[in-house]
C-alpha cells in the first residue's frame, strides 16, 4: 500500500493536530459543519458515511465509493485515494480542517 493514501492513521494524526479547536467534528458539530472528504483531482466532495450509508459524525473511510479505496480480502477499507483530503462541509461549501479551525476563532 502506498505511503500516501490517506488512512486512518492519517486521520488520528489530523485530529490530534487539531485537538481542541474547530478542525475537528467535536469541536464544530454545534456550528452545523459535517465531515467530508475533498478530491482535489476531480474536485467532488463526499460526505463522511458508515459502510451503510448513514451519516457518521466523524472522518470514516468505510464510507467512500469503493474507486476511492483500497480494500483488504475481507472488504474492510485500508485506504483511500492520496488525492483526497479531510474536512468539513458547512452550508453545501467545503472547508479545511484549518479553514474550519480558523473561522470559528473569527466567530
């Protein structure tokens, strides 16, 4: 597996990053951000999901069409695509997690 895909190692190592501010899904829910992943090659936005397609409120890769993913034998997601990236969607507009982070300081 490529040292680029975004995993879900890549996903705690954000949040850890991000621990205490808006950049992450507990510290903007209230403000109506929900988390979704940009694909900076075609420019589509997915909206973090369940394997089954329910909301999830936080950055899962379970949910992603599977061109997006690279999956293990048993089906379970190890990867996706190196092109996407965490973040957040407000008002049908995506933000970074440090987009995010920093208009909720400017609130």
């Amino acid at each position: 597996m490529s040292a680029n895909l975004l995993t879900a190692a890549v996903l705690g190592r954000e949040n850890d990053q991000y621990r205490g501010t808006a950049g992450v899904s507990s510290g903007n829910r209230d403000r109506g951000f929900r988390p979704a992943f940009l694909d900076g090659e075609t420019g589509r936005v997915f909206l973090s999901c369940h394997a089954d397609g329910r909301p999830a409120p936080f950055h899962l890769l379970d949910g992603l069409p599977a061109e997006l993913t690279i999956r293990d034998p048993a089906g379970r997601v190890r990867g996706a695509k190196a092109s996407l990236r965490s973040g957040f969607v407000l008002d049908d507009r995506f933000y970074s997690r440090e987009e995010a982070a920093q208009l909720a300081v400017a609130e």
